[in-house]
C-alpha cells in the first residue's frame, strides 16, 4: 500500500511541475492551448500553441499526468492537432530549415 502511495504522490508532483511550466508558457505567450497525446514508452507529449503564435512541447511520463497537468493548468486541450488549432502555429526559418531545409535548398544545419 506504501509503495501505491508513493508512487501516486510522485505522479502528483510530476503533474503539478508541468502544471507550473504549462501556466508560464501560457502567461509569456498570451494564453495557450494544448493537445496531449501518448508517444509510447516515453509517456505523452504535451504540445503548447500560444496565442501569439509560439509553440513548445513537454513530455510526461504517462497520458495520467499529462492530462492532470493540463487541467491543473486550466487551459483548453485539443483531442486533434489538426484545423483551426493547427492553423495557430506560427513557423519562422529556423523551423524551415529544420523541416525541409536541406531538401528544398534551405540552409544547412551544421
């Protein structure tokens, strides 16, 4: 039963230190948005839209935490990154040339 306990607790802190970190991208960026989706093993991605346009991701290391972040947080989560929601995400060159760069002529990274 400790070992429950414990483990709840541990997923508890993990859930509220995303929480924390979701809540100040969200203040630096004028409210945000996220959709929270399992990766595997790793546990599940946390991708953040900004209202200006920003975006982040966080890992958590399961769907749980991820999602008790997101609502700790109090933002709006997506089930889809697609649309209206995808639309939000502004791209610059860096992410160009990270994406396609090299396919398409862009600069190369190192």
């Amino acid at each position: 039963m400790a070992d429950t306990q414990e483990v709840d607790a541990k997923a508890e802190r993990r859930a509220a230190k995303l929480a924390k970190q979701i809540s100040a991208f969200s203040k630096a960026h004028g409210g945000a948005e996220a959709q929270v989706a399992y990766i595997g093993e790793r546990g599940a991605r946390i991708a953040l839209v900004g209202e200006d346009g920003n975006w982040g991701n966080l890992v958590a290391p399961t769907l749980q935490v991820a999602e008790q972040a997101v609502q700790k947080a109090g933002i709006t989560v997506h089930e889809e990154f697609d649309g209206e929601f995808a639309s939000k995400v502004k791209t610059g060159p860096y992410e160009w040339s990270r994406m396609a760069g090299i396919q398409v002529g862009g600069p190369k990274n190192g």
